[in-house]
C-alpha cells in the first residue's frame, strides 16, 4: 500500500527498540526461525482461530518473546498515533496535579510504555509527573510490563516516572479488587484499553453489553477533561462489535465520541453486515520486523486497527458540519474517475469525481485517504430516468479541502 505526502508515517524511537530488544531476548533466546514460528502461531490465534486462544498465552516464554519482537512494536505505534490525535492542550493540567494514566488489560505495559515514549520526545519535563498504572490478568505479562518501564527509563535516563502494577480479571468487574486499587490514583487524564475487550466476555449472553458495563466503570474514573482510548483489531467481527459498543454508550449517554466519528447517530457501518469501519496509517516497520515478515511471509508495512477516543465533556475532533466528513475507504481509481466512501451526521455516502473535471479548486481531492477528515462545498446528485444516482459527485467548480490529514 503506497502513502501519499499528506500522510505521517509513524515510526518507533531508538531507545523504545532498544528497550523491547533487550527484555524480549531475555525472556526467549530463539533465533529467527523459532521467533518466526510463533508469531505465525500467534497470528493464527489472533485471527484465524480466536476461539483458540488462551487468556495467558502470554505466559509462555517463546509467545511472549514472539509478541514483544513482533506485536509490542505495532501496538506501541498505533497507541502513538492516537497519542498525536488528542486534544490540543492534553493533558489539562491547570489544577497542577500529576499525570495520571491507567493502562488495562495492559499485557507487557504497551499503553504504559507508549506513554513514556511520547512524553519523553513530547514533553520531557513533565515525566516526573507521570503516574502509570497497568492492570492485567497475567502476573508474567506485568513482569514484562515491570521489566519495559526500567529498561526504557535506564537507556532514556527519564527515571521520574512512576509505574504500579495490578493483578486484575477485567471480566469480575465491577466487584473485582483491581478496581479497587486503581481507585486510589483516580480520577485518570488517559484510560487506555488496546486489543483487551475482543477477548472479554467471550461466553456471555450478551457481550456488547458486558462491555459497556465495564467502560462505564472505566468512564465513572476518567477525569472531566480525560480521554478514554480504546483500540481493537481491524477484523470484520472485532471492529463492527466495536461499532456495537460505541452505538451502546450512546444511546444510554455515557460519553461522547472525539474521534473518529463525525457524528453521534447510529453506526451506518453496522446497516450492511459486511461492512466495517477501520483505519491504515503508514507505518516505517523495524528492521527486527521486517526480517520477521520476511521469514513468516508477512508484510506489515502499515497500521491497521479500530479506535474510539471517548470524552464526558462533548469535545470533538473537529467541528461538526454536513460539509465536513471523515474518508473511510481508500481512494479507488476506476475507468476515467476516482472513487471514496465518506461518513458523517449525514450518513455513509459514495463521493466520486470525474478525471476530465480536475480543477484547482478539486485538486485535493487526489490526496484523499482513509482517515483524512474532509470538507466539500457542494456534492451534487444527478438524476436520470426518475433516480437519484447512489453516489454524490464533485463537479469542476467545487472545492475540496483536506482539514485533516490521516
């Protein structure tokens, strides 16, 4: 997949590589191969054959080694690129407390460390205000999360920060005791929830609702300026259940959505049951990456994965306006036109504009890409034999911006 220049392209410190480096080949000191093998057996588990997949895979030495090398820099990457999508003036720090940020079902501390990074290359002088909990089902995982945080902090020198770890089972909340201990640093700037709820509640009558329960307890110790994350994997069955929740919270008024959503009506992704809504960010994979795709047959050279950044005080990404959408497709070329998918209060709509009827004023329009939030001055609708045609057009004369890149 090729990126245009309106893209970032995300990439990973040295230091956190190193870091990652260091904990993973002490945890399994395999070579290449053996590495390979499991993360083609973990791949296999995280999409293929869910219903497989053990809540402590990560317990096990070669899984573990496999997901710091492989998974842990991806997520790490995708948990950043929503770090940048925050609010400008995050965190609200104007009562001049600490930083509080709580990791769940954090596995090796992603959500923590990402955090860590982007604060020491963002705001470095404000580490020693940073307050970190993680909270996970697995004691070995919070070893690894243990063992990231002081490896980073020793080759970064950023040793003020501070990391609590919890044993916890998200699924006995809200009477388990990690919520109880998390408590005490209430209320938290960031909740971050990275690739845990796919594997929550899969036994329950109804999961959607499970899991509204538990992100209302998470919202009920967000602070009134704080941002709940929540990222999942770009699976048709693990986004649109993603969909489902964020119809949920909704409609019973729990939160509200900064991003990606333009709106706060019904999904329309969940109208067709093959749709689903998800976002490619470039990516600059790691060299220990790209010799793992090499010897899997992998290729990750970009991003893929669900979000919803959720808030309590009605705080959107951008303003929302009829004109203004989110791309939620790629752009397709076709024979003599280009072609996207757009959403917003409006609905899920196909917008397409001639090539012969380029103009200077539509000319951005090349440049769209999923997850870039656009603005369009005038979409018409042709109709012909008594029909409005399905898809909305951009005539010569119409303008097209791009008000925020992917």
């Amino acid at each position: 997949m090729a990126f245009n220049q309106c893209q970032a392209v995300a990439r990973l410190s040295p230091i956190l590589l190193t870091a990652i480096e260091q904990v993973a080949s002490s945890s399994d000191r395999g070579g290449i191969n053996r590495i390979a093998e499991a993360v083609a057996d973990l791949s296999r588990l995280f999409t293929k054959d869910r219903a497989s997949l053990r809540s402590d895979y990560l317990d096990h030495p070669r899984h573990a080694a496999a997901y710091l090398k492989y998974f842990l820099p991806v997520n790490l990457s995708k948990i950043q690129i929503l770090l940048d999508e925050m609010p400008q003036g995050w965190p609200d720090q104007a009562s001049g407390r600490s930083i509080r940020i709580l990791d769940v079902g954090s596995g090796p501390g992603g959500g923590a460390l990402a955090v860590l990074d982007w604060f020491h290359q963002h705001w470095p002088g404000r580490i020693k205000d940073l307050t970190v909990v993680a909270v996970d089902a697995s004691v070995e995982a919070l070893k690894h999360a243990r063992s990231l945080w002081e490896t980073y902090c020793r080759e970064s020198g950023a040793i003020d920060g501070s990391l609590s770890t919890y044993e916890g089972n998200l699924e006995r909340s809200p009477n388990g005791a990690w919520l109880s201990q998390v408590e005490q640093q209430a209320p938290y700037d960031l909740i971050i929830a990275a690739n845990c709820l796919n594997e929550l509640y899969p036994r329950n009558a109804d999961p959607v609702q499970a899991k509204v329960g538990l992100v209302t307890q998470l919202l009920a110790r967000l602070a009134p300026t704080g941002t709940l994350m929540i990222v999942e994997p770009a699976l048709r069955d693990t986004s649109r259940a993603l969909h489902q929740l964020r119809d949920r919270l909704i409609q019973e008024k729990r939160c509200t959505i900064y991003s990606p959503c333009l709106h706060g009506k019904s999904c329309p992704a969940l109208v067709n049951p093959f749709d689903w809504c998800h976002e490619e960010r470039g990516w600059e994979p790691p060299p220990g990456i790209q010799k793992i795709d090499e010897a899997v047959g992998f290729i990750k050279d970009a991003l893929k994965f669900s979000y919803l950044l959720l808030r309590k005080d009605g705080r959107t990404i951008v303003e929302r306006r009829p004109d203004v959408y989110r791309v939620v497709s790629e752009l397709r070329e076709l024979k003599g036109e280009k072609r996207a998918w757009l959403c917003n209060e409006l609905g899920r709509s196909e917008i397409g504009r001639q090539d012969r009827l380029r103009s200077d004023s539509n000319a951005p329009f090349d440049d769209w890409h999923r997850g870039a939030i656009v603005q369009i001055e005038r979409v018409v609708r042709k109709e012909r034999e008594g029909k409005v045609s399905a898809v909305g057009r951009i005539e010569r004369d119409g303008t097209v911006q791009i008000i925020r890149p992917a």
